[in-house]
C-alpha cells in the first residue's frame, strides 16, 4: 500500500508518520543534515506502519533495518 510524503518545516519534530491516513511528513531543515541523519528519520517513520508507537517492538524494526540508529538519535538530538 502506498503513502503521501509531505515535506514542511516543524519547529520540534524531524518526520511524523500519521499512519492511520498514511501520511509521512519530513521537517523541510532534514536536507541541511548528513544523509545519514535524514536515512535514519526515514526508517524511524517508515518502521511507524510495523508499530504505531515507540515500543520495544518498534525499536527491534528500526534497528533491523538502521542497526546504527541510537548514534544518529544522539546526533539529532544534540
């Protein structure tokens, strides 16, 4: 199934994933960043249609596929 991607600038958040209307928005200042950064925003969104939350589940789907993903958090965050 497919999705909308939206881009546009938000002042707290890096990407929001609304997957009951399948919507992903990425924050427009992401292209500024490594790519890196921005692959892992994606994943993080992406793996919101496996688990609607931040669960433990949610964690083991991104780093399967984003194994370095609490590097590129602590980076984002700093």
């Amino acid at each position: 199934p497919s999705f909308q991607l939206r881009i546009r600038k938000m002042t707290t958040r890096w990407g929001v994933n609304n997957v009951t209307k399948r919507i992903i928005t990425l924050n427009s200042e992401l292209i500024k960043k490594d790519v890196f950064l921005i692959d892992y925003v994606i994943v993080h969104e992406l793996c919101h249609f496996y688990e609607a939350n931040h669960s433990k589940n949610f964690w083991n789907q991104v780093s399967i596929r984003f194994p370095e993903y609490s590097k590129a958090r602590k980076i984002l965050r700093s």
